[in-house]
C-alpha cells in the first residue's frame, strides 16, 4: 500500500501563522519587534536559496530580518568580529550564520563566538549541553522540524523504537538526544547509526520510526525499512540530472518511490523537512524575543 505522504509545506504554513500570532501579541503588549540576523557567506547556491527563504519567511512573520552577505573569501576574524557586533545589537534576537562557511574559516570557532542566549540555530556547545543534560533551550531547527511533524501528523515518537541514519551536529546527534528527552512529544527508544554501522540493514529495519540524516542521496533502499515504518527525510542532495532544465534534481537519503511502497508515512523531498526547518527558526526567534523581555 502507498505510504500517506507528510505535507512539510503544510504543517510548517501552520506553524508559520502561529509564529505571526505570537509576534504581534508580543509587539502589541511590548512594542518589542523580533530581529534576527543571518549571515552568509560565499556564493554557495543552495545556502543562497535557503537564506533568501528564511529571510523572506521572518518578514512574512513579522519578524525583522536582515541578511549580511560576505565574499567567498572572507576571513575568519571578519566573520567573527560582525558576530560580536550582532551579539551586542538589541535590534537582533537571533542569530544565525549559515553552514557550510568556506574552507578558510573554523566552523565551531565562529558558532562558539555566538550569544548562547541569541543562538535560535542551537548549535551553540550551550544550548546542545543543555539538550543532552534533558533541559533544552533553544533546539536545533531541522531536529525540532522533525520532532514536530511527527507529533501534528500522529506520529507521536513516545514509546516507539526511533532509528536515526547519521550523526552530524546539525540533525543525527541533536535529534537523537531530542527524541529520547523525558517529555511530551519524544520519549523514544532511540538507537544511532551511521554509514560506518556493520549491517546497517539490520539496524534501520528495527525501527518504527526512521530518521534519515546520512547526507547520502538515495542511501535508504526499501529493504533496509520495516514494513509499516514512518519514514522522516532529511537529506537534500542535488543529483546530476540532463532531462531537467536546471541540469540537476533535488532528491532525499532515501529511496523514495520503493520505499513509499512498503511505509505507512514518509516525508517528500522537497517539500518535506525543510519548511519545517525555516518555520522552527522562527519560532526559536519568537522565543528568544519573549525571553529578552523576561518572557
Ligand atoms: N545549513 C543547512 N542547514 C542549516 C541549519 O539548520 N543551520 C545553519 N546554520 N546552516 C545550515
């Protein structure tokens, strides 16, 4: 039977208006106005696609944005120096410089230099300590995206034996420690694989839930899922393709169409995970915002 597909676009939109509602109750009974500033830099296509995105949802909110640009070759203590100022900017409640930096520059030296306070990516060592020690702060956006689509389509993970394909710092380890909090919407049973894993197979079968976050497109076959699993999406590769104008296509961690067949539930790519993933950014804004006023 073909699995019910997971409508990102569709849960983030609600999330989005519910973001809109909190910013103007905030504005109204504050005068205080969300901000949050993202950084790019370099000239890599997709991360312009999703910041373009991010910033055009944060107004659609009602969230001031602002986006901050910087030459591929730019170096590190520039980038360090506009965090410090951004850190110090009242206008701005989160921040979020968008990965991958370029090679020039140390990724954890420029996210260690943001606000814990002001971090609504989550990324900040704080606020994963925070997450592994159950009492989180701000969480991770594509972590929280899942997390909520799983529990607004009635895929609550509680209970349930949650296998997570892939261990970066950005979606496998914080989704494993989220899943696994003793609280509403996770209380998993959460295992941990990777593309090291010896019989993988073996691992992601056991799942009643299967995060696919390796980074590998199409790396998850229909016979490495149960039957009956909810498939959760998290990959976004960019395959070479000669019949599509644009000369490539969008395409998952996982197999789709196979193991559509043998899922009750997966999530699309696009159109999956990630308007999940800009929704969350919002709120984790919205809440930043709150908290600034002792919210
Ligand atoms: N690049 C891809 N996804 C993300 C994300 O969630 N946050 C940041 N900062 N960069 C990314």
């Amino acid at each position: 039977m073909a699995a019910e597909i997971i409508n990102g676009n569709e849960i983030a939109k609600q999330v989005r208006g519910e973001v809109a509602e909190g910013v103007a109750a905030l504005k109204a009974s504050t005068g205080v106005e969300p901000g949050l500033a993202v950084v790019l830099v370099g000239e890599d296509a997709a991360s312009a696609v999703y910041v373009r995105n991010k910033g055009r949802a944060a107004e659609e909110a009602g969230i001031y944005s602002e986006t901050y640009r910087l030459p591929q070759e730019t170096e590190q203590d520039e980038i360090v120096e506009l965090v410090r100022q951004l850190n110090a900017d009242d206008r701005f409640h989160g921040i979020l410089v968008q990965l991958p930096l370029p090679p020039q520059v140390d990724e954890e030296t420029v996210l260690y230099t943001i606000d814990p306070a002001k971090d609504v990516d989550g990324l900040h060592p704080f606020n994963l300590g925070r997450l592994a020690a159950g009492n989180p702060t701000f969480v991770p956006c594509t972590p929280a995206g899942v997390q909520e689509m799983l529990v607004r389509t009635g895929h609550d993970p509680a209970g349930k034996h949650v296998v997570v394909c892939g261990r970066s710092n950005i979606v496998g380890k914080p989704v494993s420690l989220l899943l696994l909090q003793k609280a509403a919407g996770a209380n998993a049973t959460v295992t941990v694989c990777h593309t090291g894993t010896r019989d993988l197979g073996e691992i992601t079968r056991q799942g009643d839930i299967l995060i696919a976050a390796a980074g590998r497109p199409e790396f998850i076959t229909a016979d490495m899922v149960k039957e009956g699993v909810v498939v959760v999406d998290v990959g976004i590769n960019r395959v070479d393709d000669a019949t599509r104008e644009r000369g490539y296509r969008l395409t998952g961690d996982v197999d789709f169409g196979p193991v559509s067949e043998v899922a009750a539930a997966i999530t699309p790519v696009p159109g999956g995970v990630g308007p999940m993933t800009i929704a969350m950014l919002l709120k984790n804004t919205l809440q930043s915002a709150r908290r600034s006023v002792g919210g």
